[in-house]
C-alpha cells in the first residue's frame, strides 16, 4: 500500500487496517448515522442499507460499465490501457444488450444438472487435499485446501491444466490487489497489466489448441457456440475466461475460510453443525450473509437520481456495500449474531437481477462440501494463531492465512 496515502481524509476510516480486519462496527456506525453517504476520499457514495443495494443492483439507472478505479492519472491510463481494454469485456462490466449475449452463451456451463454432477469430484479432490496434509496434524486452510480446491476446479472447467494452479494463483492476487487499490500505485497497477496480459496469452493457446482439436470442457462449446451462432469474437472468449478463473475462486476461498473462523470463533455454532452435519446449507448461506466474500460492488450513476434524499450526479461512482447490506437491522434480525439454523436469509452476497452470480451454485456446492468434509474429518479443529492477519482489501474480504490444528 503506498505510504503516500493520508488515511484520515476518510471521515469513517474506512480503509484503515483495523477497520478492514472488522468493518462491522463502523458500517453499523454509518449505516446509523449518513446510510447514504459519500466520500470524496474514496471517489463515490457508500450505500449501507439493505434495500438501497438490493434496489441499486436492480437500477437501470446505475451501469456496470464502470472504469474499475476512479481518478486515475490520464498516463497511467494509457500505461494500463490492455488491462482496462480486457476488462470492458466482463460480462461484470457491461450492460445489456452485450451483457445479454455474453452471459447467455457463458450459462450454458452453469447449468443446475452440470453443477451438481460435480458435486463426486470435488468431494474426492476435497479428501484428496486433506488426506495430503493428514498425518502432519495442522492444515493452513486457505493454502492447503481453500485455495487449490476451486481453482482446480474452474481450471478443470475451462480446459486449463490445473497443474499450473500456482501460476494462477499469482495472477489471481495480481488483480485481486488491483481491485481492492484505493488510490494511485504504479506497482500494483503495472503487476495486474502484465498478469492480465500472461493469462490472456496461456487461453489464447488453449483456445488455438481447441479449435483444432476440441475436448469436453467450456472453451471448446464456446469455439462451437462461436462458429454456429457467430455471436462471440476471440477477444470476448478470452477475456471471460480470465474472469472466470478470477471469479471462479478467489471469493469461494475466501467463502470457506471465513465460514470456517466463524464456526470456531461460535464453539457452540459448530457442536450444532457437529451434530446436525444436514444443517450445512443454511450454515453456508448464513457465512455468506454473515462475512461476505465480496464486500462491496461498484456502479455509475447514468443520470441524476435521489437515493435516500441524497442527490447522486450523473457520471458518478455509487459502491454497493453488501457486507453493511447484509448486516442491516431493518432486515435481519440480530444481524451481528451467527445462526447457521436462520430460516429467512434473503442475503446479497451473490448479488441481485441482472449480474447475480453467475457460480452461485458451484460456490455454494464447493462450499458445502469443503466445509462439511473439514468438521467430520478433522473435527478437534482449533486455530493455530492469536493473530489472524487480513488482506487489506475493501471489496474482497479474505485472511492472508488460516493455520488450525486437529488431532489427527
Ligand atoms: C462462492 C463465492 C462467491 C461469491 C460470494 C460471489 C459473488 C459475486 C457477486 C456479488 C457478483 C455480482 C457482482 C455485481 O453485481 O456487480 C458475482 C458475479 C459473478 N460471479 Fe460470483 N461469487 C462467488 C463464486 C463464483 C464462482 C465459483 C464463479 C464461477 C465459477 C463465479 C462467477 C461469477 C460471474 C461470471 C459473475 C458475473 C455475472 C454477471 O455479470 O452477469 N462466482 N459474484
């Protein structure tokens, strides 16, 4: 993090490290006092309330196109310009028609049937990373499971060769530093322009690889979507594979781990779970609302409009924060409590309308299984620190590293 940043032009410190290890009690402090409120600091309005980002997730006024940091310098710009150019064409980034068309032809991987027919291999590669670390009686959860667990998979679904999971995983931190850059800095800026770059070159192969020789896995029903309906050109396949494999795992990392700290930091949430290993599904969907992945998603204003009796501009930035969202009194009851049994849980942690999470049920299922696997197998679970250090993030929410010892 650049030293040259003034923390304090934040009036809530929201960037501050200690507020992003628990930002809980000052979203409750703002959602309190200004739940519309806006930061010069940060480049844009804060919306803390529940109904504020569920409306705004669905707002045909507020557009996804959305440059992904503001006040960027015009050389740096230029500097950047294969990155920003690879981002426009996310799906995450663009609005309809052409989110319409790429999402559409992106579905047909996404299906219920599909994702549930993976539920056998993922247990076996979840068995296989803990069987790996077993003998040894302490696991680092996110290195030794979290983080190879979706990424194999999602590499495995697009066609890549999961053995280069570290590549990955380097380029992955690349942009998930970059997304969670809050002001100017070159480093950062620099690392996730050439990651961006490797990763579209290392699918720009497969891709060539496919068209000659085409296999079970989604780029090559991409090239045959391609080639029928002449609806997606090679910039947009590529692009969108380097999302998925960004998307399709840093948040469901994140997801199991903070899921995991959860229930041993709330000993009898997890006896219950113990007991009752059925109760999984809530329990996940209660992680999700109850330490988002995803902190907070970003839209532009396309014109003036009035949310909760603040006027936004047009042109200007509104961040959707759904981790404040889902901890909101108005709508969950004891919204700082744990309750894997909570039986309404509308939560936003995957979104709402039309850019909803595209790998909610693959997240959802990769969690399940990770974390019901973990509490039977390794059930004397206890963490290994007094420190847990977090990234220092505002969007993605997720622990540097998560060592706990079992007997095995
Ligand atoms: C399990 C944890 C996950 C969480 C918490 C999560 C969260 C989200 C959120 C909040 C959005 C909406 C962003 C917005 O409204 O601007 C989103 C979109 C998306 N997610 Fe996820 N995600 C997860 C897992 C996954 C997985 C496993 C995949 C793919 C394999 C995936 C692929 C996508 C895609 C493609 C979109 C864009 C959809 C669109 O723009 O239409 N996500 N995700």
């Amino acid at each position: 993090m650049s030293s040259s940043i003034n923390l304090e032009e934040d009036k809530y410190n929201l960037i501050f490290p200690e507020v992003l290890a628990n930002p809980y009690p000052t979203y409750r402090r703002i959602l309190l006092e200004e739940p519309v409120y806006w930061s010069d600091f940060l480049g844009g309005w804060y919306l803390m309330r529940y109904q504020d980002v569920a409306a705004a997730m669905q707002d045909k006024r507020m557009s996804a196109k959305r440059p992904p940091i503001s006040k960027l310098p015009e050389l740096e710009q230029q500097n950047i310009f294969p990155l920003l150019e690879t981002l426009s064409k996310w799906m995450l980034f663009c609005d309809p028609p052409e989110h319409t068309r790429l999402r559409g032809l992106f579905n047909k991987a996404f299906t219920p049937s599909i994702i549930s027919s993976m539920a056998e291999k993922i247990q076996a590669l979840v068995d296989e990373l803990i069987d790996g670390v077993y003998e040894r009686g302490n696991i680092d959860i996110l290195h030794d499971l979290a983080y190879p667990m979706p990424a194999i998979v999602i590499a495995q679904m697009l066609g890549a060769n999961d053995e280069d999971r570290e590549q990955f995983k380097k380029w992955s931190s690349d942009l998930a530093r970059f997304f969670g850059m809050f002001r100017m800095n070159t480093e950062i800026l620099t690392s996730a322009k050439n990651s961006i770059l490797e990763m579209k070159e290392y699918f720009r192969i497969i891709l060539e690889e496919r068209r000659c020789q085409p296999q079970d896995d989604l780029i090559s029903n991409l090239i045959f979507a391609q080639e029928k309906e002449n609806s997606l050109d090679d910039e947009e396949i590529i692009s969108n594979c380097v999302f998925l494999t960004f998307a399709g795992h840093e948040t469901t990392t994140n997801l199991i781990a903070n899921g995991l700290l959860a229930l041993l930091e709330n000993p009898s949430q997890m006896q219950l779970l113990k007991d009752k290993p059925s109760l999984i599904t809530t329990a996940v969907e209660e992680f999700l609302r109850y330490d988002s992945p995803v902190q907070r998603q970003a839209r532009i204003a396309v014109t003036d409009l009035e949310i909760g009796g603040k006027k936004i501009s047009q042109g200007q930035r509104v961040f959707l924060v759904i981790g404040a969202a889902n901890r909101d009194p108005e709508q969950f009851l004891n919204p700082d409590k744990l309750d894997i049994t909570r039986p309404e849980n509308p939560h936003l942690a995957f979104g709402k309308g039309t850019h909803f999470c595209l790998g909610a049920s693959l997240g959802r299922l990769e969690a399940q299984i990770s974390i019901k696997t973990v509490i039977k197998r390794l059930g004397s679970l206890r963490l290994n620190t007094n420190q847990i250090e977090w990234h220092e993030n505002p969007s993605l929410r997720g622990m540097k590293s998560m060592p706990v010892a079992f007997n095995p």
